[in-house]
C-alpha cells in the first residue's frame, strides 16, 4: 500500500446498482474511492493499480453497493414527539401537537436532531432535508440546533428555514404562539439563506425555503419567500396536496384548489418541490412535470396519518421528478429511510397493480430521484466515476437475504438489510451498523431526556 494524500478505499466482489441512466448493475464488480469522489466503478476485481494504492481494502462478496440513499422530506424535532395523537388525522394531529412544539427551544432540537440523524444514517441516508418550520418566541436558535446535530452525525444535509404566518386568530390551523409575523419570516429566511447556504458541488449544507402549507401561510409570505430564494439561487419546498381536508380549506378560503392556488403564487417551477401530493388530479400532474415540480412520496406518514395513496407510478409515467421522503417521527415513528423503499412499493401496487412499480423504480427514486428533487443529481444520486462518493454496502446474504438471488429485491422486498458501511463524500458514517461519530445509546438518552421535558412543560 501506497499511502495518498487523498485517501483510497477499494471494494471488490460487490454486487452494484449503479442507478446511472442506463441503470447498469453489476453481479461481481469493484468500486474505487478517492477521497471525496468516485474513481472507478466496474465489473471483476479492480485494477492492480488501485489495489496496490488502497488504503482500505473491502471484501464485498454478500454485500450490495448503492448510492447512499436521500431522503427529501423530513421535522426532525418531532423525534421527540414520537406517540402523540395516535389515531387523529392531519388536521387533528397537527391541532393536537402545535401546543406542545410550541416549547422547543435549542437544548431539545439539537438533541431531536442529532438522534433522529444519527438513525437515520443507520437506515443508509447519505443526504437529508428537514423542514423546520416551528420558531417559539422563546426558543432561541432552533435552526442553528438542527443544523448542529448534523454536524454531530456527519450527513450531507439540506436543511430549510420554514416559517408561518397564518395563525389560528386569522383563519390559520396553528396558535397564534408558534407564527411569526411575514416580515419577521422573511428576514430570517434571507438571514439564514447568508449565513448557511453553500452552492458549491461538493456541499454538505444547503439552505432552502420553506413557507410550511396553505393552510399555515399567507399568499404574501409565499410570493415573497419565491422571490426571496429566486433571487438567492435556492430552492423552494412546502405541503402541498396532503388530505382531501386541504383541499376544502383552499377552496373555502382562496376559491381555488392547492395547485391551482399555488401557481397563482409563483409556486411552480424546477426549483420547487412538494411534499406528499397524495391528491393531484391529472391536470395538476401534467401541470407538475410541465414545469419541472418535484415531489417528496411519504408512504408510511401518508398511512400513518390516513392521508390516501399518492399517485406516484403516474408521476413518473408523466416525468415528474419524485423522491422519497420519511417525514416528521410524530408520523412515522418508525423513522428509517430503508423501510420507505419497501412501503414505497406496497403502496405503489396497492394503488395501481402489481406491473406499476418495480424495485428498481423504488431505489432509484431513493437516490437519483431524491439527488433531482434536491437538485443535486450532477455530484450525487449515483455511482459513477467524478461523482461524490455517497456510497451504501448493504450486507445481503445474512437470513434476511441469503435466499433472495436478486440483491436488489433483497433490499426493497425484503427490508432491514443490515448496513455494513455508509461514505459521505468518502468518510465512514456508519460502520457494521453502528455510527462512527457518535454513539447511539447516548443520543437516545439526550433525546429521551428532551422528550421528558418537552412533555412536562406542555403539562402532557
């Protein structure tokens, strides 16, 4: 071994889905990682020349190699909140726990955060989004918080500034206590945009703007939030389409449907992703893939919460850009991106037959298709040579795969596929399943702790 300033990790024996537009997989193929970025991917065992520089050598034989997976709609404080109103719909859910959200503050977000992460990365998420937008009056930096517990953890993420300004007092769902003013949203959207954002192709942190639902956000918070991010180059992201209930608050309040509305606003665009759209009509689908709007398919919240099926297998027969998401803990207490492949799928079939979604299908929305939405799909989403190396080996031949010929089938109709190894641009995360940066009992102390607490001052 040569030792290289730009350290070299070298598989060999692997089972590949490259997820590359060709979708080319390898039965017994190699993979070369030089520092951040993918150097060589191919059949057989790789060439002498990089074995002989490897710094770290991997046997994959029983291991499948993905691109890491994205996950592209997520609250990570609600980890803490995991529970609550367990049989309530959306609008009831929400109505049950905005009063206890409404006692965050940093000490609880970084430690919903961090744990919620770090389970993540467990579950083989390279890259991630949240969707914050609950700002306590008292509750100090809570977007500097989750930003931190990324940190903790190691994860590409994509944090956005949410923000809401309709409150109960004017028509809204929220309390009043968890709005901000339009003004005050804004400037702290542009702030945290100034203060975060990295454009760069090799970003671990990327600010986007997130007014949280129609029913939660006035018209000018969302034209102003679009014109704010366009101006900025940054993506936009909100609700949209989630029940049958949102639709009769748009009507009743805006004369209009959620998609119709929300393109009166500005709000569609390859710029923006929604998430859920568990209900667009076939106009509204044609409306999406027209413009280039992007989806975030939460199967398991959808079910969790008894929102309906979303029409994902039409999306993409129509070129709509989608991605999977896991969504808030408080409805999907599971909180494991692996199982959304899985859920995806039943669900998909559920709806449509079981010829309208296969496995591939599923993982490449779990990559690629999150890389799009995200849009970071020219460094990420793939394993290809120049791409940064964001890289999952999942082990395929313990019990819960031995038997399965397909690695790929393994992982997605099978679940829980035990995760050997996760790089984010090249550095362990995840090692035989346990995290490198951090140790997992004592995150779910914090974050046990911090429940505790959030509870007790909502007097639950």
């Amino acid at each position: 071994m040569t030792p290289s300033a730009r350290p070299v990790t070298v598989v060999s024996n692997c089972a590949i889905a490259t997820v590359d537009p060709a979708l080319t997989e390898f039965e017994s193929g190699h993979l070369v990682v030089e520092g951040d970025r993918i150097t060589a991917v191919g059949a057989s065992e790789a060439p002498a020349r990089w074995a002989e520089q490897a710094d770290r050598t991997i046997d994959g034989r029983g291991l499948l190699a993905t691109p890491g997976l994205v996950n592209t709609h997520h609250h990570l404080y609600q980890w803490i909140t995991r529970g609550y109103s367990q049989d309530a719909t959306l609008f009831g859910w929400l109505t049950d726990l905005y009063p206890v959200w409404a006692g965050l503050d940093e000490e609880s977000t970084q430690a919903a955060a961090a744990a919620n992460l770090g389970w993540m990365a467990m579950s083989g998420c390279s890259l991630t989004t949240d969707h914050h937008y609950v700002f306590p009056r008292a509750g100090g930096d809570v977007l500097g918080a989750t930003i931190a517990g990324a940190r903790t953890i190691g994860l590409r993420f994509h944090p956005t500034r949410g923000s809401m300004d309709l409150g109960r007092s004017a028509g809204g769902l929220p309390p009043d206590e968890v709005v901000e003013t339009t003004e005050a949203a804004l400037i702290a959207s542009e702030s945290a945009i100034n203060r975060w954002h990295d454009p760069s192709p090799a970003s671990m942190l990327q600010i986007a703007l997130a007014p949280c639902s129609p029913f939660s956000v006035t018209g000018a918070l969302m034209t102003g939030a679009a014109d704010l991010a366009r101006r900025h180059g940054v993506r936009l992201h909100t609700h949209l389409c989630e029940t049958m209930d949102e639709e009769a608050f748009c009507l009743e309040k805006f004369g209009r449907r959620p998609v119709d509305y929300i393109e009166d606003l500005g709000w569609l665009g390859p710029d923006v992703w929604f998430a859920h759209s568990v209900w667009p009509s076939a106009a509204d689908i044609a409306k999406f893939a027209a413009t280039g709007t992007s989806v975030a398919h939460c199967p398991t919240s959808n079910a969790r919460l008894g929102s309906g099926i979303a029409p994902i297998a039409d999306m993409l027969a129509a070129g709509v850009p989608v991605g999977l998401g896991v969504d808030g803990s408080a409805s999907n207490e599971s909180g494991r991106l692996d199982e959304e492949l899985h859920q995806a799928l039943l669900v998909a079939r559920l709806r449509s037959g079981s010829t309208s979604m296969s496995a591939r299908q599923v993982l490449s929305m779990a990559t690629m298709g999150g890389a799009r939405v995200l849009g970071r799909h020219d460094d990420l989403g793939s394993l290809e040579v120049g791409k940064l190396a964001d890289v999952a080996l999942w082990r395929v031949d313990t019990i819960a795969g031995a038997d399965i010929a397909d690695p790929v089938a393994a992982l997605v109709f099978g679940t829980r596929s035990p995760l050997e190894l996760l790089l984010v641009g090249g550095r362990p995360i995840v090692e035989s399943g346990q995290l490198v940066h951090a140790d997992a009992d004592e995150l779910g102390r914090a974050s046990g702790h911090a429940a505790r607490k959030l509870a007790a001052r909502a007097g639950r």
